[in-house]
C-alpha cells in the first residue's frame, strides 16, 4: 500500500488520531468502572487469601495437605497486593483526593495492561511481517479495536470490567507472552542460542508464569503434547525438530514443563475449585457456552469473516505465503479445539455456568487478533492495485462495525459507589454506619453482614484513606464494640 506525500500524511494523522481517540475513550471507561469485591479481599488480603501469600510456592499445602484460597496463583494476588498499595500510593502522591485516587488506580493499571497489549501483539506481528511507521500504526488501530466494552466483551472481552480479573487473566497472559517471545524469536530468525541475560531473566519469570493464570498451565500441556506428536511425525531435518533439540531452547521447555506440573498439583488444594457437577455435565453446559460464545452477539462471526476473507485475498493475489499462514490457522485452530476441549477438566463456578466465557476464551482470541493483525498488515503491504481500494473498504466497514458496537462507555457505571465513599470520606464520626444502597468493595451489600468482611474493609479503606485510622465502618447488624482490626 503506497499512497503520494500528501495522502500518505493524511492516512498517517488519521491513523493518529483514531488510535489516540480509542486509548482516550478507553480510559474514560476504565475511570467509570466500579470496582469489584474480589479487589479489596484480594488486596487487604482478607484472611482466607493470607495463605498464598504466605506459601507462594504452595510447599506448606504439599506437605500438609492444607487447602486454602489462591492455592498455585501466588503472583496474581502478589500483583494486586502490590498495586492496591503501591499503585494506589503513587496516584495518591499526585491526586489528593482518595476517592478520585481510588479510581485512577485501577484505570491506570487497566490502561497500562492496554498498551501492554498493543505492544506485544505489534513485537509478535513485526518480527513475522516487518513493517514501516505507516502499516505500525495500522497494526495498532487493528489490535486495539478488539478490546472491547460494549456487547462485543461478553465473548471477546480482554480489559475486565472488575478490576481483580485484569491481575487474573489478561495481565499474566501478556507476562506469558512475553516470556514466550524470545523462543518465538528464535524459530522465526533460526537463532537457536539465547543470550545470556534472557537465560537469567527467564528463571525467574519461569516461575512467575506457572503460579499465576489458572490458564497458564493447561496451555502450556497442550504446547508440549502438539510439539512431542510433531517432533515424532515431522522429519528429523525439520526447522521444528532443530529448534526443538536445541540445548537452549529444551531446557528451558522442560524446565517450564516441569514447573507447571508441580504448580498444577499445588492448585489441587485451592479451596476455591469445586466440582459439583459430573464431567459429561460440565461438556454439556461448554456445548452450550460455545454456542453462546458464537451468537449472543457477532464478534467471532465477523472475526471469522475477516479471517475468511484474508486467506481469500492472499490465495486470488497467488501470494507465496499463502500456505505459511493457512497452515498458521490451522495450529491456531488445532490448539483451541484442544484447549476449549479441556476447559470441563478445570471444574466448575456458579459465576461462569457455562464453563467457556470471553476470560477462559482469552488465549484464542489472542491468537486470533494476531492473525488477523498479522495477515492483515500483509495484504496491504503487497500493495495490489487490482485489489487494494476493495480491501481497504471492507477492512474500513470492519472498524467501523467494531467501533459502532463500542460505543457505549456507561459514564455513570460506578456513580453511586461514589457517593458511597464520599460518605465514609467525609464522616467525623468514630464508628460510621455503612450505607447499604450500594454494594462497595463486595459483590453484594448482604456481604456486609460478614465480620470478617468488614474487617476486611476497614483495612482497606484505612489503607486508601477513605477513612481515617481511628475510624471504623460498620453495620447496624453487628455489634459496634466488635473489633475491626
């Protein structure tokens, strides 16, 4: 795609202005949304949650067969320990007010894991397709098009609207990811030999990775059964087979491997994990969430689509590529068939009924944006006279349906959560009766009839400043003496 000096400017602070609309709208949204009551208890940590952070690696739960809350998902609840403090703490030292401050913490670390995203998924795109500024900036547009808010996040929702799942699922994702480059790196430039200071740096995130997403681990059993059946079946000269047998690359897979094995039998005693319902019902109910997935709207239609007609452009342009990328989606398929398939083995929450939602569908749309950034770029750059202003219309038309779709930023979402902290702001009283319109750092206002919950809130709120040190918060159902300490 080549355009003269004065389109190309044109296109260029399009492009600009689009994507600094969309990274402005999006932290508009993040600012407005309420936060949820896994944040604070996550945070604090309440009691149940002070476990994991005392057994990061889950030692004391092998050897005594303890089950606590967290149990295998240390760093997650690290991350948002440490953000609820520090992070709060850093907004806090710019912005006065608590309560804005509040807010501001977990949109900025929203925002942060945005361009966190369009970051890795442009490093992943440059290194198979390089680009100039020009497609860079297309890359961009087209990856943070599919962060989603409105009726697209049910199924292909990446930034959570409850803050605590951002620590959860797209954060240790994208820290996976980028653990994951250097090897992506290797294959693709057939430089097996890594640096010495990525050696050093992937110890550690080794196990970072591991104890964190409960993804994590099962994507990584599907990586290592598909590369052992095609070690076996393709050619011993294969470049799989050479990267695979490469001193610096089969250690740290097998080290990996090892890792998540043994952080997986720690899950095992994660007092969270239920399953109440018999494996063929959990495949039953993942029937019905898949076909929820696919139709409560069109995301992953028009996704296909888009997809569809990619691969139909490259093969009518007789590109050379063609088959290096069908052959791309066709692993990219292979893993999410395996991998959704094995979601039922994971168990069961109230919370998600229908096994597979947009957060335990993550990593496939991961893999789908890429493809579709990947090939996308593609197409333009090939710069086909017969077919460019064509494609630049249908790839114009799928923006402005995503963005169309977007465009509901509920300003007003977290409104009465306000007025609620306000409330406790700004009381003098000692002992200050919480208001009970409004669930605020819980997901229901009954919770507040828990003790430990309110323990748990007063802490925070201490922390937050929300309310002062010989403050207290509490409900008329308990006893006010009761000490929240």
């Amino acid at each position: 795609m080549t355009f003269s000096k004065p389109y190309s400017r044109l296109i260029i602070i399009l492009l600009i202005l689009f994507l600094g609309f969309d990274l402005i709208l999006s932290a508009y949204h993040y600012y407005h949304l309420s936060f949820d009551g896994d944040l604070t208890k996550i945070g604090t940590p309440i009691l149940w949650y002070e476990n994991v952070m005392n057994d990061p690696f889950g030692i004391n739960a092998v050897t005594t067969k303890i089950e606590y809350g967290g149990a295998g998902r240390y760093f997650c609840h690290q991350y948002t320990v440490w953000w609820c403090k520090y992070g709060f703490n850093l907004v806090h030292s710019f912005i006065k007010d608590p309560v804005v401050s509040v807010y501001l913490m977990a949109s900025l670390f929203a925002m942060l894991v945005h361009v966190m995203f369009l970051g890795i998924s442009y490093v992943y795109i440059r290194l198979v397709r390089p680009m100039n500024g020009l497609f860079t900036l297309c890359c961009l547009c087209i990856c943070t098009l599919f962060i989603q808010y409105g009726k697209y996040y049910h199924s292909i929702g990446i930034i959570d609207r409850s803050s605590s799942y951002i620590f959860f699922y797209a954060f240790p994702l994208l820290i996976f990811a980028l653990y994951a480059y250097p090897f992506f790196k290797a294959y693709q430039t057939a430089n097996y030999k890594l640096p010495t200071w990525i050696h050093l740096m992937l110890i550690p995130l080794t196990f970072i990775v591991s104890f964190s997403c409960a993804l994590i681990q099962p994507i990584i059993f599907i990586i290592a059964i598909l590369s052992s059946i095609f070690f076996i079946y393709l050619p011993k000269d294969s470049r799989w087979n050479q990267f695979l047998k490469s001193n610096h690359i089969l250690f740290h897979f097998l080290f990996l491997l090892a890792v998540c094995l043994y952080a997986f039998y720690v899950t095992q005693f994660n007092v969270e994990k239920t399953h109440i319902n018999t494996l063929a019902d959990r495949y039953f109910l993942l029937i019905k969430g898949i076909y929820y997935l696919f139709f409560y709207d069109t995301a992953l239609i028009y996704m296909g689509i888009w997809i569809g007609i990619n691969l139909f452009m490259l093969n009518k342009m007789n590109d050379a590529s063609f088959k290096f990328y069908r052959n791309q989606l066709g692993l990219i398929l292979l893993f999410s068939i395996l991998y959704v398939g094995l979601l039922p083995f994971g168990g069961y929450r109230t919370y998600r009924p229908y096994i597979v939602r947009y957060d335990t569908f993550m990593p496939v749309t991961f893999a789908l944006i890429y493809f579709i950034g990947i090939t996308t770029i593609h197409i333009l750059a090939l710069n086909n006279i017969k077919y460019s202003k064509g494609y630049i219309g249908l790839i114009v038309l799928f923006i402005g349906i995503f963005t169309w779709v977007d465009r509901d930023l509920e300003s007003n979402h977290n409104k009465e959560q306000k007025e609620v902290l306000y409330i406790l702001h700004h009381s003098t009283d000692t002992l200050i009766n919480m208001p009970r319109h409004c669930n605020v750092g819980t997901w229901s206002t009954t919770d507040y009839d828990d003790e430990q919950i309110m323990v748990m809130l007063n802490k925070i709120f201490i922390q937050w400043e929300i309310i002062k040190p010989y403050q207290r918060v509490y409900v008329k159902a308990l006893n006010p003496a009761i000490k929240n300490e």
